[in-house]
C-alpha cells in the first residue's frame, strides 16, 4: 500500500495532505505546529512509515528546507526517496540530492502551482529528477494533480532542479500577466467614457482571447470590492520572479515584461523613491521648475 | 421577427452570420466579394430588410469603416440602427454617431473578441452606446455571445466609444499576456537543464496559476512544430495596442508591460536596428571595443 | 540696424532679451506682466518694430501659442516673420506657417534649450524652416547660441516643424538621461558597502564616460542636500516626453528607455497605484497572501 | 621616490604606464606580451620593487584576476599593497582582500573609467579601502586622475569593495545614458521631417541640456559615417551592466531603464527571437494571423 510522509502541513501542505488522503493513500504528516500534526517529530514520521519510504519535504524555501534536507540525510535508509516541493531555487537541488545520494537516499524536486485552490482542482506539478523515482512517486503525483488527462497537469521536465526551473518560470509568466491585467484595470479605471469596469472583466471570461483562470480571480475580487478601494496597491514578492529575471540574465534572455512586473512590486513598497527624488532635483536645477518639499 | 443586415464578411464577420443563423435569426449579408455576399449592394441590402432596421458593420477599422458609415446614413431611415463591430478606435465613434444622429439614425460601439474560433465558441461583446439601443439588439447580442450566463460574454461598458474604448483595452492586456508567455518560453528554450519544453506548457493547463486559452493555444501550436522552429520570430501589430499605449499617455497611467510588448512586436520586423548601430558606435569611440561591419 | 519683437517675457523669455540686448540688437519685449513689459500691447509692439518686422513669441504652448500667432496674423505685413520659439508640438507648426502664409508672412519654428543658465551659457537653438528665413534670423540666432562653433550650439534642421521636433526628441533623451542617473543614485543610495554617495557623483565628474552637464546640475543638488531628504520624489511632465513616445509609436520605433522614464513620473504622482491594487487582490485570491488595508 | 609595479599593460594598462610615467613616477610593468612588458615574470616585478611595494592589477576580471591575485600573494610581504584596478564584480573584493591579509599585505580595488581617451585625459578614479592604504597611493592617483580638482575626478567611496561597486553603476548608468540618445537618434532617422540628423546631434553639444562627453563621441561617430550605415547594431556587454541589475534586484531597487538598456543588447545579438516566434505563433492560432516562415 502507498504511504506519505510529509513535512510541513502550512496553507499548501495541509491542503495536500488532505487531497493525497482523499485518495486513499496513508499520509504521515509532520508540523511543528501540534495543532496540526500527525506525529510528534521527523524522528517518528520515519519511524512510521516502511522502507522504501517517500518523504515530502513542504516547508519555506532556504535555510529551512536545507536543515529538513539535512535531517533527513541522517534519518533515512538507501532506496528512501525525499521530495522537495516547495519554491527552493533550482539551484539548490543539485545540492540537496548529492547530500543525500551520499547516503544512498532518492531526490525528486518539485515545484506545485495552484494555491489555496489546490485543494479542489488539484495541483500542477513540474517534477524534475531521475525517470525511476518519478514512476514510483506517480500514485502521489495523480493524487495532487488535477482531474483529466496526466499531461495536461504534470510533466516530468527533466533531470534534477527542472521541477523547480519550471515552476520558476511559470511563476515569472505569473508576474507578467497580473500586471498586463492591473494595468488594464487602471487604465479602465482612468476611463473618461467606460462606466462599468467590473462589468468589463466579468464579461470577459467567455469567449475572449484574454480569459483565464486568473481573470477569473479578478473578477471574484471585484465582486467583492469593485474599485478595490479597500486595499492597499503594496505587492510583496516571495523570490522566483526575482530569480527568472536573474536566470535570465544569465542566459541573455531579453525580458522587459516580467522585469517591468517584478519592479512594479518594488516601487509599490516604496514611500518615496530615491530615484525621483534625482529626477525632481535635476529638473530643479536645470529649469527652475518647483520641488515638492518632502514632510 | 429579427433580421439583420450584415457588412462585411470576412473572416470575422462570416462566421458570425453563420453563428446567428444557428440562431434562427434571418441575416442579410453584403460584401464586395460576389462569391459570399446574400446581395449585390448596400441598396439591396437595405431594401430587403424590414424597419426599424439594424445594420451591422463588420469591415477593417478607419477609411473603410468610415465610408461605408457614411453611405449607410445616406441610405438608412429614422429608427434604424448602425453597429461598428469592428476594431476601429474608440475616438471614431462620437464622430459616427453624431453623423448617423442627423439622420435620426442610432449607433452602437461594439468590440468583438473570439477570432477564429467564435463561431463554435461564441464571440466576448464589449458594447457601447444607449440602453434602449442594446436592449433592441439583445437577441443578436444574445446569439453571437457564448454559452453560459450573459454578463461573462457581454457587458454593456457605458455610453457611445465605451464597447471599443474596453475592447481596446483587452487587447492592450492582449499583448502583455502573449509576451509574458513568450518570454517565459524562450527562457524555458534557453535553459540548460529543461528538456521538455513543450511538455511543460502542456501541463500548465490544469491546476496552475497560469492556465488560460492563450496557453491552451501554445499548447496547440508546440503540438505542431515543438520549438517553434518554422515560425519566424516577426510580430504585426493591428492597432489596438498602440492605442492602448496612447490612451495611457493621454491619463498619465503608467504602463510598462504593455507598452514593452508593443515596443516588443516593433524590434521584431527589424532587420537591423538603427539605436543598436549607435550604442555599437558609441562603446567604440570611449573603449575601442570592436564594431560588426553591416554587410 | 537689427530689430527684434519679443512676445512673452517669462523665465525663458525675460532672459532671452537680455542675452540679445547684450549682443547690441534692440529688443522690444511685451508681455501681460506690466512690470517686465516694454510696450503696453502686441499693437504697439508692432508699431514700433520696422519692417521687415521680426516677432519672436516665447509663450505656453498650445491654445496660448495659438492665440498669439493668430493675432500676429491680423496685425503683421507680408514679408514679417513669425517664431514660434516656445514647447509647441510638431504638428502645430504646420498649421501656423499655414495661417501665416495666407498673409504673405513667414514662420519659423525653433527649439530652444539651456533653461535657467541659457542667459549665461547661451540657448542651444533647433531651427526648422525655409533657408532664406533662417538666414535673415541669423544675427539673432548669434546672439542666442553659446559661444563656440555655430554649428555646435545652432541647426537648420529641416522645414517647418522640424526645429521643434529636434527639441521634443532632445527633451524625450533628457527623460532617459536624467532617469538613468536617478537610478544610479537610488542603488548607491540602498548600497550597503557605499559610503559617499555624493562623493561618487561629484568624482564622476571629470574622466569618466558618464560625465555631463546633467552630472553637473545633480553635483550642485547634492552639494545642497547630499542624500536629497528635503525633496519629495514627485516629477511632473510637461509634454514633450509624451509627444517623443507617441511620435515613436507612429513610426513603429521601440523606446523602451524612454518610455520607462515617461512612466517613472507617472508613478511619482500617484498616492496608490489601482494597478498595484488589482495585483495585490489577485495574489490574495490565489493564494491567500495578505493585502493591506487602504486607510 | 614612488614606484608602482604595473600587472597587465593592454589597452588601459599599457595607456596608464605611460599616464604615471609622464608624472615623473617610476614604473614597472608586466604583461605576458614580451613586446610591451619591462621584466620577463611577476618574480622580476617583485623583485625590482623597494618594499612597501604597490603593485597594480589591470588584468581581465573573474579567474585571470584571481590567479594573477593569489600569485601575488604568495611573492609579496607584509606592508605590501595589491590595488585591483580591473572590472571585477565588488563581491569579489572581500575575497582577494581576505586572502592577502592572511600575509599582512594590504588591498584597494578600484574602478577606473576613461577608455582609451584615459591617457590624454586621465581617468576617473573610484576607489573602496582603507583610509591609510588610500592615502599612500595618493601620487599614483593623482598622476591617474584627471587635471583639476582631485574630488571631480577621484574619491574614496568606502571599505574593501566600494570602488568597484561605485564603477559597476558607473556603468550601470552609462548603459541608460547610451540607449537614451540611442532611441533619440533611432526617432530623429525615423522622422519625415527632419532632414539633417547629424547636424542635429552636433548642435547639441553646447548650451543644451543633454551636452556630454557621450554625446560629443556621438558626433564623432556621426562625423566619420552620418548614418551609422557600415556599423551592425549588435553589442555586447561586458558585465558590470548585468551585476547592476543583479544588486538592484537583490536591494528591491526598480530600475527599469538600466534593465530595458540592457536587454536590448540580449536583443541586438539574436538572429531570431523564440519569444517573438511564441507571438507569432499565438497570434496565428486564435486570429488566423499569417505566419512567416523561418527559412
């Protein structure tokens, strides 16, 4: 019979507990949270679960998911099998899986899209790693997915850190489209002669070129608020759009969109900008023209 | 019962006949094409249907869209009802209404999003112009849209300008969304450990964040030729997103990633690029570092 | 003996009839403001000029200027001359020689740059026109230009509207120029190893590839205000940076940079970006992230 | 009497030897090109140097650096300096400083701009390190930096890294300045009504806002080919233009022309583009859009 064992039971892992459940494979989940929990340590998730094991390691990318990786180079037994599924950098990967191929243990990464909504529509996965872990891991795989054909919602995209390339890039796409559809709001919004803005995006999720899964979120986010008045225009970014930007320089890719979208949060976190504060100055002094004197 | 007179039978507007005779609604078409048109002029066009007419124009936006507005206020009568689907700029339809106006002759603005594929999937309608115009038109409207509930394939967007001022919109957010995609592609082309390219924008399909018909058509086109390699890298533009690009100047919106696809789409049908000779020039004059000769 | 009517007698104007007086031409200057004016109308401004009269205009571009020149239009002889020195589009220029020449008076469209410091440093001057007109202006242009070579302070750069479109691309490279340098200073500004910010501006100064009279003009703000907390990063636009980037998008030139340093002063200006707001909404539809609330 | 031992005499070192020289200062140089160098090995060069030695490296960034860094390391003494004079990324500076301190031997890295109008010139000088260090090299920097005042084209910016951090967005800088008047010249050959493009570009060298040292290369270049039409638009880049954007992602710093200067480079160096194929290919899917075909 399958079994799981999964580290880190957050908004994402919890939910993913409960989807693989749902399908009838045993899931042993680990969380520091006791509320949460399914067993009291790493030590005992091991413990609970026979060899060849599967571990899914769903914890906050960096120092975090490299000290559960390491735990469980100690804890775990050749032919074991950890998976990282969440937002590491690809460049990471490599030297999570030579940790653990030192002991003989397995490494897939793993990079899962589909938010809170995983849930119910399942998850896309991009997986990368060797074909003979991903064929054993594949019940799990089908559990988290979406309904429909395999293909349509996983793929196995290459050798290890692929997985997590893949779901960089998807995240990357990501940026640029938000903001291709922010940018219509406002310019909406700006509108001397459209009257009905929320109407507008509703009425674009049937038969448009532009409909979406995330258009559709928009408009729910306008049913709720129709000029977003109620919330702040301040963007955090949680790395991968920073790291396709930086891959892509490194690779001479030209991307003015998904940079542009990526600066966009910056400047939305800013309450002054340094820049503009040059720009005023240099107009200033060149052309006399008034500053606003900063409070 | 309904009739409508049809202008224009192209590759948009012949399907849409078609799409409203599936209706049960009698159309009368026109077009200069003999093979195609129901009629042999405006004049007949306009003799066989009943009034209060309505007269639908379907022809490429600007001189020709103007004309053939021009002609039908000659020819139609006081109740009768002209509606310009076609791409033309919103600023050009106050100008039409108010000439059709003289006549007593009505005036609705609409965009129409679906291409190729609306007449099985049915057309997303942006419509501009008075209430009781649209309510009139509902049932042609009700016949082009998609399935489903009528506000996700149709909004009235406000008065006359506001269907293609919001139409214009939508390809603005058009042309941010296709080269979001495609900057993600071609970093996916450029990478060294993804090997399956076109097997990861399949998956994206379901689940993610960022399915939507537009990967849905990547998908399709990577079925057919996996890297893209007998399609070269040359983008047209038809229009809107320049407008979209001024409208923003026009409101102070700021709008990078829809302006960075346009620009994007410009660099494309050049064969050399007069701004790059200049930096080429400039880097050579302070650092002696090499130019290309042009051929 | 060389005679020049000046109309418009502001910051650019009032130190423009210095700078010609200086050169030994009399100046006869009228503008609203009683206290700079040297006549008390454009009627005796005319009457007091010989002809072939010469009239400067150095006012508000737009309806300003439009009035202005339709006023010299009833009141000049043919073979008078007409400048339009102020901001005025390209495209009005045309129009105005139009006007003009219906009387047998003559137009010349010139841009002129160097602010504040022109008085000192002389005006770089863009002349657009016919040859014979430029050529009897000539004296004048002397007086206006920088010491130095004409051909490096002064350019007969084509017919009608040709001065002014020099001027509005000179003006479209100083946004990029100028927004180059503010993004510059804001890295060392959030640089943690950099410990004289302004220092490294001034140094810049002499040998580098970046020196410039904009360098310059940002020394003497830092020297006044070394990390510029006194000014607010609020930039306002005034029309010729708009022109630059619409005039590129007739002409199917990709501006990336200068579009982006359009926008930059689009941004300071905002309290909140309703862009930044959909993102945010849309990052908190998919996946739970936390907005913050608008006061 | 000041002595310098000089590592590295091509197109700048070799200028810089003869800059130091021409002020009365000794100098040793080797260069592995027996036809420029003054001594057969580094083992020489240090040899022919009274200790405290200053030995300055212009060698290529990255492992040539690195190598030439930790030879000297291994035939210095303690009191010595090393100064990194070439291109090196700033993270690299706390790595070379840390291996010579472990002998005793001391460090600056500094940037150096000028190109090969250095020698004629002088060189901008931007330098990190210690205030004592800095003060013992002052007669080599004086003999480097240009005629003047020393802080207009000299200053110490910081600690171990400063210099060349100050240099990377020197270049950063440049890279925005050069695309501005890049797409400013691009717009004016555009242009149907400016007819002398280069004459334009000359005027404005004086009394304009936008006159610089690049700008006055510009005409140069316009000077030699008026049109640009024997040079290619292809260029590269070096890396500090990179490491630019690269810091100001990692410091959430938008720097939207700096990026958009760079990527036109990426761009200017393709045959083809795959994102704009993946347009191309998009818009012929949902519009019918004609392809063209790669050949």
């Amino acid at each position: 019979m399958t079994q799981l064992g999964l580290i880190g039971l957050g908004k994402m892992g919890g939910n993913m507990r409960d989807r693989v459940r749902a399908a009838g494979i045993e899931v042993v989940g680990y969380d520091r949270n006791p509320e949460v929990t399914d067993v009291e340590s790493v030590e005992q998730l091991v413990a609970s679960l026979a060899a060849p094991r599967t571990v899914w390691v769903m914890v906050p990318a960096g120092e975090i998911t490299a000290s559960v990786v390491a735990d469980l180079a100690e804890r775990l037994e050749p032919g074991d099998l950890v998976i990282d599924g969440g937002n590491s950098r690809f460049t990471e990967d490599a030297t999570h899986a030579a940790l653990l191929a030192e002991r003989g243990i397995r490494f897939l990464d793993v990079g899962v899209s589909g938010g809170v909504w995983g849930l119910e529509n399942g998850y896309g996965l991009m997986v990368g790693g060797e074909t003979t872990d991903v064929e054993r891991t594949m019940p799990i795989f089908d559990a988290l997915r979406p309904e429909g054909p395999r293909e349509e919602g996983f793929v196995h995209a290459g050798g290890v850190g692929a997985g997590h390339y893949v779901k960089m890039v998807h995240n990357g796409i990501e940026y640029g489209l938000m903001q291709a559809y922010a940018e219509g709001f406002e310019l909406l919004e700006k509108s001397p002669i459209v009257s009905d803005v929320a109407g507008s995006f509703k009425a674009w999720q049937r038969g448009t070129v532009i409909r979406s899964w995330l258009l559709d979120l928009m408009v729910r986010a306008l049913d709720a608020d129709d000029d977003l008045s109620d919330i702040e225009g301040y963007v955090e970014d949680s790395g991968e759009g920073r790291w396709t930007v930086e891959e892509a320089i490194a690779n001479a890719v030209p991307l003015p969109v998904i940079s542009a979208a990526l600066f966009a949060r910056f400047e939305s976190r800013q309450d002054d900008s340094p820049a503009m504060k040059a720009v005023a100055a240099l107009r200033n002094q060149f052309g006399g023209h008034a500053v606003k004197s900063a409070e």
